[in-house]
C-alpha cells in the first residue's frame, strides 16, 4: 500500500510516508476528564508498528499521558519528539528514547525527516504552569512533505515553512462550544491554505471529542459536524487550487503521488 494519511481523530493522525510511521498527539481513551470520545476508544494495536510519536504542544488533549504510556508498551518501542521543556510531563511515562525540538530544529525517524516547525498557539499545561514551546512538525523530504499544525492561528511565516508543500492537516475547531485564542476556526484555517499553498488539505481535531456535560445538548450535533464541511466551502472560495478532502474519524486517503 502507498502513502496514507488515517484521521485517527482529534489531532490524533497516523502519517505513513516512505516507509515511517508517525502518530500524531495521541488522545485514544474513551474518556478523559470531562471529554467523552465519540465512537469510543482507539485500540492500540490496531495502531500497527509505530516509528515515532509526536507531541506538539502540553494541553491535556495533545499531551495526553494515559495514551502515551500505552504507547510506550508497544514492541518496537516508538521514539517520542515533543517540544523543547516538555520532558518532565513525559519522564516517568516509560519511553527510552525521547527527542526535544525547537522550532527549526529536525530529527530523522525510519529515514524520514521531521522538522519542527512554529505555531501561535498559548501552551501552559495548567492555567499558572510553567509555558513551553508549541510546535508544528513537516513529516518528510523537501517537495514531498506533510505538514501538521498542532494548534496554532494564522502566522505570517507559514508561507515560508515549506517550499511545495504537498498536504497540510489543519485544525477547524475544537472540543467545546467555542474557541479560545491560538486556535483555527474553518475560515483561519482556509486563509491559511492561502500562505501554506499546499495540494492537499485535510481538516483535522474535530468530531471527536466534547465536554460529557454538554453531551445531551441538542445544539450539540452541528458543533460535532459541521466545521470541516464549512472549512471546505470556505476553501473552496480562498483556495480553490486546493483538494480538500474530509475525512471522518478512523478513515485514511493516500497522499498526493510523488511530483
């Protein structure tokens, strides 16, 4: 099978690229604090082998300790890549090998490159913790990469991160019923579709998760359902040259062939 791209969910994303497989913020339980998954917990085996995991930032639903030491269980064990600060919420989650980036900084996972990249996004675990650096991550060789956003707004130097860009998987909503700052909405992820100018776009971290308190709201559905499909008609009308494709949590698309 060629090169795949699997929405896990949330901003969860297995990312199969020449050979490397990359997991992105792991969030797999079915249940977490107040947040119920929709469509229930993801197995980790059915994840496969796994080359690296990457944490992008410390928010609780990205840095998401209970699935990351599942994840250290598995044989071969992952390499972690997580930002630069981060490696003491991660020390006793059982990973042997642990990489910390800074924004401009890359490791080499399978053969793979993966370069960390900046994002605009607040990153304090808790309210009055300790800041650390948010990142992105571009997933592969020049001309043939896949960008990850985390959780960022719109940056001037997104037009810069990447020459040809081939896919980039954007943030379109959240967990909740509104968005705090740092956070693309489908209009600021379409405008960012005008910096990045990739060939593919694929909108990521929502559908899956919200609040269990809220859960009986019958407002609720739209906010479960819509943001990717409002994401593609905005694109449609910033970005036209852009394949968009949406992708429901669990399904996979191959990524653009090689140029």
């Amino acid at each position: 099978m060629g090169d795949l791209v699997t929405y896990v969910g949330h901003a969860t994303i297995l990312i199969e690229v020449d050979g490397a497989r990359v997991l992105t913020d792991p969030i797999l339980s079915g249940r977490d604090a107040h947040l119920r998954r929709h469509g229930g917990a993801v197995e980790v085996d059915s994840l496969g082998r796994l080359d690296a995991v990457l944490v992008s930032h410390a928010h609780l639903d990205h840095l998401h300790a209970a699935s990351l030491r599942q994840l250290a269980a598995k044989r071969p064990q992952p390499t972690l890549v997580i930002p630069r600060g981060l490696h003491r919420h991660v020390a006793k989650l059982g990973f042997d090998h642990v990489v910390e980036l800074t924004a401009g900084e890359a490791i080499e996972i399978a053969g793979v490159p993966i370069t960390a990249t900046p994002a605009d996004h607040d990153t304090r675990r808790h309210p009055f913790g300790p800041p650390a650096e948010a990142l992105g991550y571009l997933i592969g060789h020049p001309g043939r990469q896949t960008y990850f956003a985390g959780d960022t707004d719109v940056f001037p130097e997104m037009a810069t991160l990447a020459a040809e860009l081939d896919t980039a998987l954007l943030p379109v909503w959240g967990w909740g019923p509104t968005l705090g700052p740092g956070h693309l909405d489908p209009k600021g992820a379409a405008e960012a579709l005008q910096l990045l100018q990739p060939r593919l776009a694929i909108p990521i971290h929502w559908g899956t998760l919200f609040p269990f308190a809220l859960d009986r709201l019958r407002g609720k559905a739209p906010l479960l359902s819509d943001p990717p499909h409002e994401f593609a008609r905005e694109a449609a009308r910033l970005a036209p040259q852009v394949d968009v494709r949406v992708l429901q949590p669990g399904e996979a698309t191959p990524l653009p062939a090689p140029r």
